[in-house]
C-alpha cells in the first residue's frame, strides 16, 4: 500500500499550558533565549494550514516561538515560527495495492499514549468488507503490510496498533505540545494538549480572536514592538475561518483600528466568504 487515508476532521482543543493564569500581562522568557515569547490567545478558530488540512481550534493559550535561524516570528512566514503549547472509536481506510486494489478499513480506539502521542488501538479490521482475522492469515498479511508507515510522516506502527504524533502530522508552522486527553466525536478528534483552563476563567477578549502580545512580530511591512495585535471574527455566529496563506485578502475585505496604546485591532472577513 502506498498511502494511508484517515476519514476523520482533526480537531484541536489546547488548554493553558504555560506556567501561572491566563493574564496577559506577564510574558514568560524563552528558556536559553534573550528574545521573550509572543504569547498567544486563541478562541473558535478554523485554523488552515493548507487547502486541504485545516484544524478547529476551541481554545488556546501559548508561545508563538522564533524557530531556529529566525530573528523574530514573522506571520508572512510560516517556516519562522513555532506554536508551543504546555467509547472512542477512529475508522482508517486504505487499499491493498499489492492484491489488487482491495479495500480494508481497521477499527480502534483512540487514546493519549505518555508520551503525549494518539494511539489507535485495532479492534477489527476487514477486507472487501468481511472481518478479515482468519482471511489475513490466508492471504499472509499483517497490519504492517496493510500501511506502509514509512510514506506517511507522523505515523508508525507498535504491533498492530498506530501510533500518531500531532506535531509531523500537519504541516508549518509546527504546533508542540502534549496530548493529554483524545476523544473522538462524530466525524471529529479532539486533542487536548496540556491541561484544560479552569472552568469560568475569564477570556480577554469576546468573540472569536487570534491575540499575540509582547516581545516583536512582524507581518507585511509592520514589526510592532511589546506587541499589541488582536485579529478579530467579523462574522462572530461561526469560527473564525483563518488561512495564513491568504490573511492579506482577508485584511483587505476587513478595517483595523488603533487602541490609545497604540495596540492594533485587526477586524477580518471570514477566508471562506472572501472574494478570491
């Protein structure tokens, strides 16, 4: 098999998981680092990554983070910076390409391993739609055979189960981080990195946002100093559609406004509802 096909909508929920509350008014320092960590703020997100992949993102609190030979975060590029982040059933589909294209689906659980992975735990596999236990020692197969981890980043096998590492599995800019907690809801996997806020903790900001704060970032021709930037849904009754790639077009249909402190509050046309 050449490829592996997971039907399933990768959802993101990541607790606050830098040291302290959530008050924005402390940045923390990045530990072997003379540059400070932005910090960051996120609420209902439909965060893109490419056209293809996209991840909802319910809640976040954490460090955008300068990657190595970078300066300073910059937006324009997603190579510069780093997100950091202190009766479950998942169907996986694929083709046996070595017997002639026939379907297999393997069935498991998924929960969050120690090390902060996902493990698929099999419980069932079939092939051409029959339980196939019996008929995959007729046809000398093993699951090793079915998915050929080495095409797929992120994913590898422990005896028959899968094990997956959100932060290979999406591509820049990378999200590190620990699942704490998988749960799998309808067509959806929500992760849990780090430890869930407390419940009725205060939000800084209403509605859905993007905020950075402290330390420098960069986006098109502005480095704002002690950052100061939120991006903010126009369209609050849905998330946020947000893609990197095309947040000009999204600024453009959209106005900003400066605070007395000379903060920058970016108001934003959903990605999806814009004119391309």
């Amino acid at each position: 098999m050449d490829r592996i096909t997971v039907i399933v909508l990768l959802l993101i929920a990541v607790g606050c998981v830098t040291t302290g509350g959530s008050s924005l008014a402390k940045v923390p320092q990045v530990k072997g680092s003379k540059t400070p960590a932005v910090q960051v703020d996120m609420r209902n997100v439909m965060y893109h990554f490419t056209d293809q992949v996209a991840v909802h993102i319910r809640q976040l609190h954490g460090l955008v983070l300068p990657t190595q030979g970078a300066r300073l975060p910059v937006l324009d590029d997603v190579q510069s910076f780093a997100v950091s982040t202190a009766d479950n059933s998942v169907k996986v589909h694929g083709k046996l390409h070595a017997k002639g294209d026939i379907p297999f689906e393997m069935e498991g659980t998924a929960v969050a391993t120690p090390e902060g992975h996902i493990r698929i735990h099999t419980r069932k596999v079939s092939v051409a739609q029959v339980s196939v236990k019996g008929l995959m020692d007729l046809l000398g197969l093993k699951t090793a055979q079915l998915i050929n981890t080495d095409k797929v980043r992120g994913v590898r096998l422990e005896g028959n189960d899968l094990i997956l590492d959100p932060a290979l599995l999406l591509p820049p800019p990378r999200i590190t981080g620990r699942v704490t907690e998988v749960q799998v809801q309808g067509d959806h996997i929500l992760q849990v990195f780090g430890t869930k806020p407390s419940a009725g903790a205060p939000s800084p900001h209403s509605g859905n946002y993007m905020a950075y704060r402290g330390a420098q970032l960069r986006f098109g021709k502005l480095t704002m100093s002690d950052t100061d930037l939120v991006l903010i849904d126009m369209d609050p009754q849905d998330p946020f559609n947000f893609f990197l790639e095309h947040y000009k077009e999204q600024l453009v249909a959209g106005y900003t406004k400066t605070t007395p402190d000379f903060g920058l509050r970016v108001f934003m046309r959903d990605f999806n509802k814009v004119q391309h």
